[in-house]
C-alpha cells in the first residue's frame, strides 16, 4: 500500500474537467500495465484514486475527469509535480485473443479512456486484425475526447470511427442518437467479432444487448466494471460484486460473468 | 509468562476490565481472569463468579487476535514535501509478541485472515510481520459460551495444530495445564518453565474435557452446501425480515474474527508538509461502503446484512476456500437487538412459500380471484 | 364466470383492443387473469423473460432503469388504461427495462407467451397484434424523442 513517486511530464486538457496526465518515474518504475488495467494515483495529502491507464508509450498516461477532491487534485497537477501511483491492477482487455478477428470498440463518455492504449495497439499491429470499428458515444460535442486523435485513427489505422451524441447544438453534423444505433451502422461480422465496451454501467447493458441481437457470442463481448476501490489488492473488501473482487478479478469481464453478477438486485 | 516475555515480545492474553474478558497486555499470570467464566446469549454479555481458580474457565469476549494483526488504526505510509515533491516513508509496524489463551475458533480465525492478508501477491506487511513474530499459545476450551458453534464450523473445541503450545486447563483437586507442543518454538519455551511428562490419564481427562464441551454446544448451523443454498436465497422474504431488526451499527463486523474490509484516510499536519495515509477498520454495514458515483449500491439495510451474511457463509468460499465463519458466536452476543446467525440460517433454508405475510419482492404481481 | 366476463369487458373496452373481433378478444381475455401489484414491488425487471404483459386497471406504474448505485432513473409512467409491455411480442423477448407499481396496480395480467404461440399458427391474428402493439411502440418513441428534447431549458443559469 505504499505508492511509488511518479512525475508529471506532459498535461493535456482534453476537456473543461478532463485532463491527460502522461509520468515518469522518481524511483523503481511499477511494471508495464496491460490494456484496461489501472493505477492508484495519489495526490499528496488528498486521497488516492483508481484511474485507468490511457496510453503505455511514450509515456505512461491517464485521463482523469474531475469530480471529486482526488481527482481535481491530481487533475490540478503540473509538469514537474509529483504524485503518487501504485499498480498496474486487474484483468484488462485481451487484445491477443481477439487477433485473427473483427473488433468493435466502443467507449461512452469518460469510458473512451481506458479503451484508448487497445486502439492504439492495434494501430501498430494493424494486419493482426480484420475489420475494426470505434464507436463513439459522447453527451454532447463539447464532451468528445480525444477529438483530434479521431482522424488519426480513421487515417493511420484504417479503422471504422463512428461518433453520435446525445445531443448537439445546430451546425453539428454528425450523428444524434444513442450509441447502440452505431452498433447496426458498423461494418464488422459479427461471426468473427470481438468486442470491447467500456463506459457508465447502463450504456454497456445496452450496448452488451445490441452486439448479441447482431450476432456477436455473449462469451466476446467484452464489458469494464466499475466499484468502490480502496486499496485494489483485494484486502479492503469495497469492491465486492457477489464472489468476485472487481479488482482482481475485473475490472474487465466477459459480458455472460458480468450479467450474472449484475443481476442480483441491490436495493 | 516471563519467558513470553523474554526479548521484549508483548504478552497479549485476556484479562478483566470494563465488565468483560478483553485481550490487553498482561505484566503477568496474576492479570488473567481467575475464576471468572461468562455467560453469552443473543445480545448478551455477563462476567460471572466462578467457584474455583480457572485461568481460562471463559470463552470469547469482544476481542479477538484481529486487533494485533489486522489493528483498528494502521499507519501505511508517512510522507514529507520537498523542494521537488515529496518523500514516501512506509513506517515499521512490527511489535512481536506472544498471544496467549488462542480458542480454537479464533485460531482457525487467524488461519482465515491469512489467506486474506499473508498468502496473498499483496501481502500486507503489517499483518505478515506481526504474524510471523507472534508466538501462538492456545488454550482448549472447556466452558463453552450458549453463543458457540465452533462444532458446526468444524473449527472446535480443540485445536489440533497452528499453535506453539495449547493449554488444557484440569481442577480436579489439583489446578494443572495439560500442555501440547506444536513447534521448537514452543519445545525451548516450555524447557523453561517447571514441567512434567504428561501422563496417558492426564492425556485422557485432557481430552475428556473438549468431549465434555462439545457436548455442551448448543447451537447448530447446517454447513452441508451452504455455499449454493445460500447464492438460491437471494430474494428470500427472511431478508426483509431481518432487516427489521438489524440496525447496520456495525458491531457484528467489529467483533468478527476474521471480517478484514478497511478504510483508508489521509491526513495532513497544519502546515501541509507532512501528509499521511491510515488505514482503519471499515464494515460493510455502513452506508458509505458501496458508494460509488454519488450513490451507494447497497441503500438499504437488508441488503446490507445480505451482503455480509451471505459472503461470510457463502462467497467467501469462493473467495479462499475456506468458510468465512468459525463459530465463536460473538456476533450474536455483541449484536443490540440480538440477531442470531445461526437462526438466520435456519430461516433461510425454509421455503419461502411458508413464510410469513411478507411476499417476496421477486413474486411481482399477487393473483387474486 | 364473473372474473371472466370482467376481464373481457376491460379488453374490449381498452382503445388498442376495442375494434378486434371479437374472436380475439375472447382468445385474449381467456390468457387473462386479474392481479394486484403492492405499491413499490415490481412487475418485471430488465433482462427477464417477457412473458407476460398488463392491462391497467388503476394506479400507476413507473417504467425505470436501475443504475449501479442509487435510486432507479424513471423514463416514465403510465397509469389506468394503459398497456405495459410489448418485449413480449418482439425478439428477444426480453424485458427491456424495469417496471415497478407507484401506486396500488389492480391490473389484468395476459399471458403473452401464449399469445405468441397462437401469433405463430394463425398469422392474421399475429398481423392484428403486431399492428396495435407496434402502435404502441411508435407512440412511446415519438413521446420519448420529445422528451430528449430538453425543452423547457435549464433554470439554473
């Protein structure tokens, strides 16, 4: 439970209340994390936080959005400020096992941030993978992130981006509809699709709904949970669904294991 | 008790104070509670006068060994500001000491504990050095509380293993422990102190004595699948029931052996210099538990003592492998309004069709005619 | 019996189902029943299998989604006359969200499986169905899409 110091080397305000901290590290480095997996990130004498990890290279990244007194320290962070961060945590996404295949992204609202470092992964290994489709469910366009990586993705690695909000001014000429309608207007085969769907919980219930009426296997739809988490080692017992510790045994999971547990009714 | 204390390990054994059998640090045998014994039952708790010397002639009380290996209050990290940052101090948390009077129960508890805190990829390195200093004296019980129900649990009421020494304590005109060593630790600790060879009868009356408590247990839970027939309860109408009763004040989790869910907060000095993380005892009682997002997923009391209940006799097992109970029963003697779990259990593995009025909340809509 | 004759008025009283013949609506009514629902407990819950759906008789019923943590998120309610559910009538077959009693629900329960099952043999039944519930469906989407709307601004400047 000791965190490991770490500096900030670059700042992005992706959005009003959303920044990218990309660091580096003061002493022993934490190991590399995998896709989906996440820090604990400690603002000194604040509190600390599980954040998701947004890119591996060059730096180590994390988009935070500030909505609480953790994260609008950590998101008040400079470049040469120093944090706290403990890690690499949980089951993240399994880009290896969805190689040979189509795959489907898809990322609502903040949930575009732990999807990102898979996006770019494939980018580097784009012939490991058939079709690849990113869709894009934002809230409005002033709360789209990562805007203008978009058109790299679509250039560089020739991927299907899809973007719709709930809601936009006159003069937006995208797509205004929930991000299930992307599912149906995505080109992937849903026989040979793995898909990754990370965003606010009932988004990927729906989304989840959407891919199995298309066609995709229950046991590839792949959804990130998210609970209550202190220490992330499975000892303080907040993030508890049923048997499973989300952050030993999630955050990731396959949509079949995560309904089961969402299906018992808290109340 | 000089020899426990030998190297300046602590002597931690129950004594009186405050109405009631504590785990404290003993000066030496004169602190253990002779001739007091104690009678539980569901939210009840008395000292009562025995009519002999018994050191041990008790059970439980609102302590258990948790307290020194997994402390209410943990200091995890001290950190200081610099000119660049700040530093990261991880203190030393270590205090060997010797635990004296273990139950069965309680010494199963600690094995449970481990698997949360010691073999773990995450060992805590408070609870794995305290842990590994302590040296375990257990004693076997004898007078068994009407809250116990180690003999379901298959946790008592005699240890077989885990401890350095266990005592069996014998009045039958001559006051004497009958002592089994389980380590070299407890072999050089017993070479010592003046001692005989055991004899076979003394071995006899020994085992005499956990027969004769055993015999005296009174409560029961049926473990035999218990893990499945709980996960089938889920919409049971017996959790609107208790939920009536429980007032989420937590005492359950406090006084439980081997509940191990924390908190963690952080705090600075004045001047904003030196900040530092402590980690204190949290239960899944309270409301904040679950809060995530503005909300907490588990709002109401029911489904907060389902969350408890049904982890501690049902996904733990998932968990460890290993039940999350032993059977010391101190939940049901600490709990205000006297929940007692091992009727819970009970109403739980009934058909629902025969409860009450209360319908359950999953049968949705009530044919009438 | 008089519970039947009950059941059959309500049905062929309701303004979806008033002009069927009446053929289906002795069909519908004999897949009925008469149920109460307690205020706060539930008719359906997302994910289960649509089986059934409900006439309202009085009291209200509240369509939600449950999020992780915290109260359900009401999209909205529907009171006496009403028809709650058509999942019953389209693949999956699943519920799709949560319905909950506001209000003591008297309301007449029909069994849309079996229902179903009778769509499959006789066709022009199934067509006469599909008709009025889709107009259903329509009318609760373009109620929605206004609601998305946002029209009545934000007062908290």
């Amino acid at each position: 439970m000791v965190p490991s110091r770490y500096r900030v080397v670059d700042r992005v305000e992706e959005l009003a209340d959303t920044v990218t901290l990309a660091v580096e590290p003061v002493d022993e480095p934490v190991a590399a994390p995998g896709h989906g997996q996440f820090n604990m990130l400690w603002a000194f004498g604040v509190g600390e936080v599980p954040i998701s990890v947004s890119a591996r290279s060059p730096y180590l990244a994390h988009t935070i959005r500030a909505d609480g007194a953790t994260t609008t320290a950590l998101c008040s962070l400079t470049p040469g400020d120093m944090l706290g961060l403990r890690g690499p945590f949980g089951v993240g996404w399994d880009l290896d096992a969805a190689a040979g295949g189509d795959l489907v992204v898809i990322g609502g609202g903040i949930g575009l941030a732990p999807v990102r470092s898979v996006i770019r992964a494939v980018i580097a290994e784009r012939d490991r993978f058939g079709h690849v489709s990113v869709l894009i469910g934002a809230r409005s366009p002033d709360s789209l992130l990562y805007r203008d990586e978009l058109a790299d993705w679509r250039r560089d690695g020739d991927i299907e981006v899809l973007v719709t909000v709930d809601s936009a001014p006159s003069g937006w000429t995208g797509d205004v509809g929930v991000v299930t309608t992307l599912v149906d207007a995505a080109g992937f085969d849903p026989s040979r699709t793995t898909a990754m769907v990370c965003g606010p919980e009932i988004m990927m219930r729906f989304s989840a709904l959407a891919l199995i009426g298309r066609g995709v296997a229950a046991e590839r739809v792949k959804v990130s949970l998210e609970r209550n988490m202190v220490c992330a080692v499975a000892q303080c017992g907040h993030c508890q669904i049923g048997p499973v510790f989300v952050c030993r045994e999630g955050p990731v999971f396959d949509w079949g294991a995560a309904r089961s547990l969402l299906e018992v009714r808290q109340r | 008790m000089q020899a426990l204390a030998r190297d300046g390990r602590t002597v931690l054994g129950p004594t009186v104070r405050d109405g009631a059998i504590v785990i404290d640090e003993l000066d030496s045998a004169a602190d253990l509670p002779a001739g007091w014994g104690d009678e539980q039952g569901p939210g009840s708790y008395r000292l009562v006068r025995r009519d002999d010397e018994a050191r041990f002639g008790h059970v439980v009380g609102p302590h258990s060994w948790k307290s020194e290996l997994f402390p209410p209050r943990t200091l995890l990290v001290h950190s200081t500001r610099t000119a660049d940052g700040f530093t990261v101090e991880p203190p030393d948390n270590r205090r060997p000491a010797a635990f004296v009077g273990v139950r069965p129960c309680d010494l199963r508890a600690i094995e449970t504990q481990d698997l949360v805190f010691d073999d773990t990829d995450h060992p805590d390195p408070t609870y794995r050095n305290r842990r590994a200093d302590a040296v375990v004296v257990a004693v076997q019980c004898t007078d068994p509380a009407a809250t116990c129900f180690c003999t379901s649990m298959g946790t008592g009421p005699r240890s077989t293993s885990g401890f350095d020494l266990a005592l069996t304590e014998i009045l039958d005109g001559r006051h004497r422990f009958v002592i089994e060593i389980g380590s070299e630790t407890g072999r050089e600790l017993i070479a010592t102190v003046p001692h005989t060879e055991a004899t076979a009868i003394d071995l006899e009356i020994a085992q005499a004595r956990s027969d004769d408590a055993a015999a005296h247990i009174v409560r029961r839970v049926d473990t035999d699948g218990l893990p499945a027939r709980l996960a089938a309860t889920l919409e049971h109408p017996q959790w609107d029931n208790v939920a009536e009763r429980c007032l989420t004040c937590a005492n359950c989790t406090m006084v439980c052996p081997t509940c191990f869910c924390s908190a963690v907060e952080d705090r600075t000095d004045l001047t904003g210099d030196h900040a530092e993380r402590w980690r204190r005892w949290d239960s899944c009682f309270t409301l904040d538990h679950s809060y995530m997002n503005g909300a907490s997923v588990r709002s109401s009391s029911g489904s907060r003592y389902r969350q408890w209940l049904t982890h501690k006799f049902g996904t733990w097992h998932d968990q460890f492998g290993v039940s999350g109970c032993t059977g010391c029963g101190r939940c049901i003697a600490w709990c205000p309004v006297g929940i007692d779990v091992t009727e819970e259990l009970s109403a739980l593995a009934s058909d629902p069709a025969s409860e009450g009025t209360v319908p359950p909340e999953g049968a949705g809509p009530q044919e009438v005619q | 019996m008089a519970a039947t004759r009950t059941i059959r008025e309500l049905i062929a009283e309701h303004p979806l189902l008033a002009d069927l013949p009446a053929a289906d609506i002795d069909l519908i009514a004999g897949c009925g029943q008469n149920v109460h629902i307690a205020t706060g407990r539930h008719l359906f819950h997302e994910g289960e299998p649509a089986d059934t759906f409900y006439l309202v008789r009085s009291g209200r019923v509240a369509i939600e989604v449950a999020p992780p943590a915290g109260p359900s998120l009401i999209v909205s309610t529907t009171g006496p006359e009403s028809l709650v559910g058509w999942s019953w009538l389209f693949p999956p077959y699943r519920w799709q969200l949560d319905a909950r009693a506001v209000d003591e629900v008297s309301a007449i329960a029909i069994d849309g499986a079996c229902l179903r099952g009778k769509c499959e043999s006789d066709n022009e039944l199934g067509y006469r169905l599909m008709q009025r519930f889709a107009q259903l469906a329509v009318d609760n989407l373009l109620a929605a899409r206004r609601q998305l709307l946002d029209l009545y601004g934000d007062n908290s400047g």
